[in-house]
C-alpha cells in the first residue's frame, strides 16, 4: 500500500534554532502534499500546502517566514521550523494522496519540543 | 467560512454499537472523511463518502447527506482496542478537520 515516511520521529531543540521534518512519498508521486500540526487533545489543523516545483499555500495565521517548505521533487517535502521558540513545541504530520487511493496518507508524525 | 462539528467525547461498552455523528458547513464539498488516531500516532484512513448513503466495511460503516451537511460514523461489536479519537474531515480543494471524538470504550 501507499506509505508515507515522516522523519525525524521525535526531536528536542533549542530556542533559537531551527529544525527540519522531512516527508517521503516512497511509493507513489506526490505533486502535492499537507502539512498539520496537532496540539495534546486537539484536532489537526492545516498549516500549508506544499506543491512541487512552486511555492507552499499557507493557511492564514501562519508565518511563512517561520515555517518554510520546500517541495523540490515529486517524492519529498521539507517544513524547516526556523528560529524554534517553545510554544512551536507540537506534533507535526504531513499527507499525501496516492493516486489508486480514495484516502490521503498520513506521515508517522513528528513530536517537536522545543526547551 | 469553514465549520466541522462533532462531539468531543462518547463512552460505550464493549461489544455495543456506537454512532459518531458530523456535521459540516463548508464553502465546497468533494467529499468526507473518517479517520482513526490512537494518542500519539498518525491518523489512519477508515472511510470516504461523497455519495449520499451508506458505506458498510466491516464492523464500521460510514453514512453522508450532503443536502443536511451531516455524516455519522457506526461502529459495531466494539472492541477495547476501538478506544481513541474519530476524526471528520471534509475535502474541498484541501481537507479540513473537525476537532475530533475520543472515543472510550468501557470493559
């Protein structure tokens, strides 16, 4: 079945630093892939959708300067958290649709903390 | 504007039926979603309505009427492991979630 690998798992960063999440189509071509963030007991919200070969669509609300995506290849999307401060402390999860597939695909997650 | 309703939580006892229920008001409609998350993971894809009607797949099956905007998700034979959040979620030309149902599941 069409997998979706999210990378890194779990990461721990300073305030002030940034950190990169990758998300890997493995098995399907993704031309566009989403980006949530999910706070302890609350639903996923979107932040921006990611399009390959052109610029992310964000969601109002959110700092295109502060969480950038790059979306270079069919197969993979980066969201980088620059300049990390606590309150980005979250769980991020991207998705994708596989083309065969009604449903969109979800990444394993990323747990953030930021200290 | 965009406004996905459902209940925050449900309590059933195992081996009962439960029915989850979601309404929706959204600019576009392409289509609605159920998901399962157990804490701390990803969401897993349990069904896809864009037809009105039922969609029966094993012990969950998953009803739409796009004329009321309302969805509800059913869930027989409830187990133990069936305890965790429901999510709905509309697609229009992105999808949107609702907030969630935590679901507990009684022995």
């Amino acid at each position: 079945g069409a997998v979706v690998s999210q990378h890194p798992s779990r990461v721990i960063c300073k305030s002030g630093t940034s950190v990169k999440i990758e998300c890997r189509s493995l098995d399907f071509q993704a031309t566009t892939m989403f980006w949530y963030r999910q706070f302890p007991k609350q639903s996923l919200m979107l932040m921006a959708t990611s399009n390959e070969g052109s610029k992310a669509t964000y969601e109002q609300g959110v700092e295109k300067d502060k969480f950038l995506i790059n979306h270079a290849s069919l197969t993979l999307s980066t969201l980088t958290v620059t300049s990390a401060h606590p309150e980005d402390s979250s769980f991020y999860i991207c998705s994708a649709k596989p083309p065969s597939n009604y449903g969109y695909t979800f990444g394993s997650g990323t747990r953030l903390t930021v200290v | 504007g965009q406004n996905i309703d459902q209940p925050t939580e449900m309590t059933a006892t195992e081996g009962a039926i439960v029915q989850i229920n979601c309404t929706y008001q959204t600019s576009g409609f392409n289509g609605l979603f159920w998901y399962q998350q157990h804490a701390g993971e990803a969401p897993t894809f349990l069904s896809y309505n864009v037809l009105d009607g039922l969609e029966e797949k094993g012990r969950f099956s998953s009803f739409l009427s796009r004329s009321k905007g309302y969805s509800y998700l059913l869930l027989k034979e409830l187990q133990m492991k069936d305890s965790a959040s429901y999510l709905c979620a509309v697609r229009d030309d992105k999808i949107i979630f609702g907030k969630g149902t935590r679901l507990h599941i009684l022995p």
